[in-house]
C-alpha cells in the first residue's frame, strides 16, 4: 500500500553556512525526508538536534571549508545520535501511537561544488532532482549526507483520502526536534505524489489554461538509450530563483499526451519547506532573510520517465500555490534497431561536475559519485567520471562554456570488442547555412564502459570565437565496420 503525502516533501533548510576565510557561521544545510507509507507502516524521518551544541558552535563560528573532516566532524556533533524507540513518544491525531522501531539513515541531500559554484541538490519523493540556485559568492561547503532517525508505527484505520497530524516528542532535555507534521490515507504512484492533493489540482488547471505565465520556465526533453529497456527521457526545467517563494512548498506536474491527444502519462514532485514552526526551529545569532537567501531556492528540476517510441506533446507546469508557468514542447521518442549504430538526441549543458574523487573511495560528495543506486528511475548523466546537467535554457552567452550530452549505441561490441567508434561535431549557421566549425573525427574510446554497448559522451565546446546569432550543432558517429548514424542536432542561440 502507498499513500499520498500532504504538504510533507523534502525540507532543505540551512542551519548555518560556512564562510569561507570568515570566522563565522551562518549556515549547515540539513535535509528533512518525506514521511513515506508503506505496505502496513508510517516511516517518519526525524531529525534531533543538540540545543546547548548548536548555540556553542554558533557562537564559536570558526568552521572553514577546506578541512572538511572538521566541518563534517562538526556537523555530526550537532546531532543526537544513538536514540531508541524509548526516548520517541508519536501522537497520531492526538493518540499515541506504539513505534514499532526505529533506524537511522543518510538523507538524499548533497552539497554540490561545479564550475558554476556551490548549490544543494536533493531528491524529492517524485524520484526527481531539485536543484537550488548557486550560493552567494564567499559561501561554500563539501558537507557529508546527514543522518536522521526514521520513525516506524503501525498505520491507523482511516477512510480514504483523510489527512492526519503528527507529533513527534523525544525525551531529551534540550534538543532541537524536526519532523513533518501531516500524511494523508490517499494511494497514488511513486513517481506522482501531487495526485490528488490540493496544490495538484491547481496544477493541473494551470497546466489545461492558456493564460499568461507569470513563472517563465524553460523546459527540454531528450531521449536516451539503453541496451534492453524502454528508451527513457530526460527532462530538464529551469527558471529564475526569484520566480517563487523560497519558503513556499513548490510542485512541478508534467503530463504526456499522444498525438490524438489523449494522455499517456504523468509524473509530478515536490519541494516542500513546511512542517517545522520557527519557533521550534533555531536561527543563527543574527540571521536575517536577504538576498543571500537565493542559495537555498530551488531553480532546476531534473526527472526522468520510459516512454516507447512515438510523437508526443510534453506539458509541464511548475508552481508554489500562488505562482505557476507552464510550458510545453513536442516529443519525438525513436524507435532504434538494435542490431544498428545508433545515437541518441543531443542535451546543451551549462553546469558539470567533477564525481571522479567519489569514486576513487571518500563519500559521495553528490549522488552523482553513484556508487550507491538511488531509489526510483533517475539515473544520472555521468561521462568519463563528469556528471552533465541538461539546460533547457539554449541561450549561451559569450563567455560561457557550452557542454554537450548524448549516447552512442555500438551493439559490435558484444561479439567484436576491439571495435571503434568516433564521433564528428560541426556548428553551422542558422541564418546564412555556413559552417563554422567542423572537427576531425574524435575517438569515442576514453568514454567507452567496459561490456555495455551505451557509450556515454559529454563534452566541452568553444563557443567564445562566434558572433551573436542563431547556431546549429550536428554530431555523427562512425564505426570501424563502415556503419554511420544519421546527423543528431540541437540548436542554440549566443548573446
């Protein structure tokens, strides 16, 4: 059994923030999961923090970013570990409830360095990645998964769609308690936890109306191959941080209709910083709400669903309650001959990050490190140990660096392995048809994964030596066996 979720999702609030060449803190960023059901069990994640320790590192404040080991030492000393099921007391709508056990795990939240800057990124309960803003210039941190306590008890009996409110209690003096507060009796897929609730069905007028937006949002959407499943696609959406609340619960609803209109599927998420009361929850000395805040608002969202080969219309609305944007953009999903060379469509990156110090063995500094599967379908876009985040923003400004993702599907390499692929990028103008650049062809060889016939590229393009305007970027792949694919292309505009 599955239930819905109501206003409980991910909760990522900074508690303080770690100046870098300051003495100060400000801020460490701690997540709050989602209450989740499942089969006959409530599962609320809780997190216990120490009162007296939280206000003498506060103001202590001399925490710096390049000794990790200290900021994460730190981090953990903030909490309250070793707690049994003896020290929870649960109220279920005012009833104690008897807890069945308790464990403790590591939240789905990293601290993320790219060449951008540093950002949070976490998964909501939809399976998606949400992404904050980069942070304030000065700002930094390389913070471990924190741990939180995770509440098991029987579910009650309750009709079909009734909410209920939570209350956790510990028995510990002093200490700092954050827990979600509410979950509501209403089944629904795990990829769709807005199904059914009340922002949902806003939503979902949003997404049917054809009135202005005040949310602009830019939306991409690229297929992707794998050796024996259903071709699955990225979708990517980005928007300005300042487009919604940084303290309102923010949902993203996404449909797919066929081309006779009916729909086929749908996947909704959810960012959600409701559940604690300020006053139950401590501030550093000092702290105000400014434009500094920007760091902890979201403003790109990543998921990824399985579709089968087809044309389709892909309709996504994003929103706070109050605010919401919509867009849409056709979806072509190609059918690929396995037997075949193949290549997947072209995703335009701004943002990379480097996982290769994840997986040479220190903890995942991002879920992209991936030595660990995540829950659900997303799988990240990682390409010779660099994760590639999708933009469906295709305006590059001079001095930005372009970066391309796409997939090469080689199935020779199953009875030839000593097979060779390479690929060949050109970049023609859009206004007058010149090419303006066409390369040599490339070795795919230092992106090949030993045994799977994917063959993941990601790769850096200069783009500071073409005049503004309108650009089209093709790439091809060849074999040794004299196989080539058709062109692949993207556009993309320079400011």
């Amino acid at each position: 059994m599955t239930m819905r979720l109501a206003g409980i999702a991910k909760w990522n609030t900074r508690i303080f923030a770690l100046m870098a060449g300051a003495s100060s803190l400000c801020s460490l960023a701690l997540a709050q999961d989602p209450i989740r059901v499942e089969t006959s069990q409530v599962l609320v994640p809780v997190i216990v923090i120490d009162k007296k320790r939280f206000d003498q590192v506060s103001k202590e404040g001399s925490i710096y970013t390049n000794l990790p080991g200290m900021v994460n030492a730190v981090a953990s000393s903030i909490l309250v570990h070793g707690l049994t099921a003896a020290d929870f007391q649960v109220l279920d709508d005012g009833k104690e409830q008897s807890i069945q056990n308790i464990t403790e795990e590591s939240s789905l939240y990293w601290d993320v360095h790219d060449n951008i800057g540093h950002h949070t990124e976490y998964l909501g309960p939809g399976g998606g990645k949400w992404s904050t803003a980069e942070w304030p210039p000065g700002i930094s941190g390389d913070i471990e998964p924190p741990q939180h306590y995770v509440v098991a008890y029987a579910v009650p009996v309750s009709p079909e769609g009734s909410c209920h409110h939570i209350n956790i209690r510990v028995n510990r003096l002093n200490t700092y308690v954050a827990a979600r507060g509410e979950y509501c009796n209403t089944q629904h897929s795990a990829s769709d936890p807005l199904k059914g609730t009340s922002l949902g069905a806003q939503m979902e007028s949003h997404l049917a109306s054809t009135s202005g937006k005040k949310v602009y949002i830019s939306l991409l959407a690229t297929t992707l191959y794998s050796a024996n499943e259903t071709p699955r696609v990225h979708i990517a959406l980005n928007w300005p941080w300042e487009s919604l609340k940084a303290e309102s619960s923010k949902g993203v609803l996404g449909m797919v209709f066929n081309k006779e209109g009916s729909l086929i599927t749908r996947f909704s998420d959810l960012a959600d910083r409701e559940g604690v009361s300020g006053r139950d929850w401590p501030n550093s000395p000092g702290h105000t709400t400014t434009r500094g805040e920007m760091g902890v608002v979201e403003s790109r969202y990543e998921t990824q669903i399985k579709l089968p080969p087809g044309e389709y219309e892909l309709r996504v609305v994003l929103g706070d309650g109050k605010r919401f944007g919509r867009a849409e953009i056709p979806l072509t999903v190609d059918a690929f001959d396995r037997k075949e060379l193949a290549i997947s469509a072209i995703s335009l990156c701004k943002q990379i990050d480097d996982v290769s110090a994840s997986s040479s063995g220190r903890p995942s500094a991002l879920a992209g490190a991936w030595t660990a599967k995540l829950p659900g379908n997303y799988v990240p876009l990682v390409s010779d140990d660099i994760e590639f985040k999708p933009t469906g923003d295709t305006r590059f400004k001079k001095d930005e660096t372009l970066y391309t993702y796409f997939e090469v599907y080689e199935p020779l390499f199953a009875a030839e392995p000593s097979t060779t692929v390479e690929i060949r990028v050109r970049i023609v103008d859009l206004k007058t048809g010149e090419v303006r650049s066409d390369s040599a062809p490339v070795s795919a060889a230092p992106y090949v994964k030993p045994g799977s016939p994917v063959i993941p590229i990601g790769r850096k393009t200069n783009i500071s030596n073409l005049p503004k305007g309108s650009y089209r970027l093709d790439v091809q792949a060849t074999d040794s066996a004299g196989k080539s694919t058709a062109w692949r292309s993207v556009s993309f505009t320079v400011e």
